[in-house]
C-alpha cells in the first residue's frame, strides 16, 4: 500500500519555517502535523549577540538597588515606584520615543517618583489575535521567535542603555533567560500564577 501523502493546508495555516527537513517525515508518527521545526537559540548566545553595554549595566544595577529600597521602605527619599507604559509593546521605535518622552519625566519628578518603563512583550491573556512581540514580531502569525527574543534583548539595552530602568512580566521561565539581566523590576500576574 503506498504511503498516503501529507495533507494540504490552507494557506491561513502556514508557518515559518526555516529548516523544513527537520519535520515533513513520512516514517514520523506525526508526520501529519509537524511540518519542521526551528530550533531556539540559546540564551547565552543571544546574551552573548546583543551585549549590556555599561551605560545599561549601571541602570539596571542602580535601579533594582532603588526599586528594592522603594518597595522596603527604605528609600531615602521616600519616593512612591511608578510603573508606567503600554500594555505591550509592538513597535521598538515607537517604545524608544516613548522612552525618551518619560525620561524627561523622570528627571522632573526624581525627588518624588522612581519611574520605571512598563516594557511587556507578551500577552498571555490574549485569547484571539496578536501574542506579542517576541512571539510574533512580525505581526503577521509567521511566530518568528528567534527574531522576536533578538528585537526584544536589542531594544531593552537600548532602552537602559539611555537610562531608563525597565520592568516586565514574567510568563515562565524560558523569557527571563533571554532578558531578565536586563531587567529592573518583574511582575507575575495574578492569572499567570494559575495558568503554568
């Protein structure tokens, strides 16, 4: 009996994918379903790729020393932590403008407010439509995740590295590999506790 062909997917159904021949293998229990995959590369070599520079070593380092004495209570300042920017982030461009428009915030209001960025790249409660940027950067369903995580690592050292410290959402624990060092402040949602 020949072997039956692999079926015909709608064009909505298509993925990127970059290495075809690791799936598509008639042999394969699940030949029917996996059509390749793309390997994700590791966190040590995008660190690696897309390096602090020292400017975003001091932001990060100094602001997590002042977001923890914040939260202590123990701020000489006694300053209230501001956690301000958009649900999440689509366009790098548009977050480092945004950035620049805070950062002036920032400095006008240092004596009274520790202003961290709001830089949330996923969005685990979207039921329908678009899963954030370092999922689908494109915006376009292709899920090109590797091209997602470098955007992603790329625009938190820009952003730290003009000084601006940064806060996002932690989702589980593969994303933090990837940025976590850049990081000033994490968050759990309240739903995401429950969801892994």
């Amino acid at each position: 009996m020949p072997s039956p062909c692999p079926p015909t997917l709608p064009p909505s159904a298509d993925f990127f994918i970059e290495n075809k021949n690791v799936g598509n293998k008639a042999e394969s229990e699940d030949w029917r379903t996996v059509r390749g995959y793309n390997p994700l590369t590791s966190p040590d070599l995008l660190q690696h790729e897309i390096s602090q520079t020292p400017e975003s070593k001091q932001t990060v380092l100094q602001s997590r020393d002042e977001v923890v004495a914040v939260v202590n209570g123990t701020d000489d300042k006694h300053r209230l932590l501001v956690i301000v920017g958009p649900c999440s982030i689509h366009d790098p461009d548009a977050a480092l403008a945004y950035c620049d428009m805070l950062l002036k915030e920032k400095e006008k209001h240092k004596d009274e407010l520790l202003i961290v960025m709001r830089s949330y790249l996923e969005k685990p409660r979207t039921t329908v439509g678009w899963k954030g940027l370092i999922n689908d950067p494109d915006i376009d369903n292709s899920f090109k995740i590797n091209k997602g995580l470098r955007m992603a690592r790329q625009l938190f050292v820009d952003l730290t590295s003009k000084g601006m410290p940064i806060a996002s959402e932690m989702l589980d624990t593969i994303s933090p590999q990837f940025l976590a060092d850049l990081l000033s402040a994490g968050a759990v949602g309240a739903r995401t506790t429950e969801s892994q």
